[in-house]
C-alpha cells in the first residue's frame, strides 16, 4: 500500500460518520474538535445534541479505519496509521 495523508478535515469528517453511526444521528448533526497534548498525545471532542463526548486516540484510529475502507476502498486492517501533529497542516494522518 503507498504512503497516504489524511488531512485534518478528512479525519474530522471520518470521526463525524463514526459518532453519527454510534449516536444513530446524522454525520452533519455531529460537531468535532481534534485535540493533541503534549502529555495525553490525541484525542477529540464530539458534540451531538449538546452532549459532549471525549474521544480517544483508539476511538480516532477506529474511526480512520471505517474511513479507509468505506471512503478510500481500500483495505483498512492492511493499513498503519500514525497521526502527526504539523505546523501548517495542524493534525494529519499517515497511511502506509
């Protein structure tokens, strides 16, 4: 499999399908925020109905995996993710 980026954007969209599908509501009724710390690494917050949901990294690299394989078509339990945080692409993710 060759070396992909995931931008931020696509995986905010990804984290929206999947908390969508968990939430049983619409991807656009799903708010997300993408977060690093420097002692805790990734994770993100979703927002359905005003309820707050934390999500964390295993959560983001599920749902990059439900990204892969039904918006790339493309094995998804072939793929290593690795998430990096960029200074001019904010946080993106490596597919190999």
């Amino acid at each position: 499999m060759e070396k992909l980026i995931i931008s931020e954007q696509d995986i905010i969209n990804s984290l929206c399908v999947y908390t969508a599908r968990k939430k049983q509501v619409r991807p656009e009724e799903v708010e997300v925020e993408l977060l690093y710390d420097d002692d805790y690494g990734f994770s993100a917050e979703s927002w359905v109905d005003g309820r707050k949901q934390i999500l964390i990294l295993a959560n983001i690299i599920e749902a990059l995996r439900l990204w892969i394989d039904e918006f790339l078509n493309m094995d998804p339990f072939a793929a290593a993710i690795e998430l990096k945080l960029d200074d001019e692409l904010g946080i993106i993710a490596y597919i190999s």
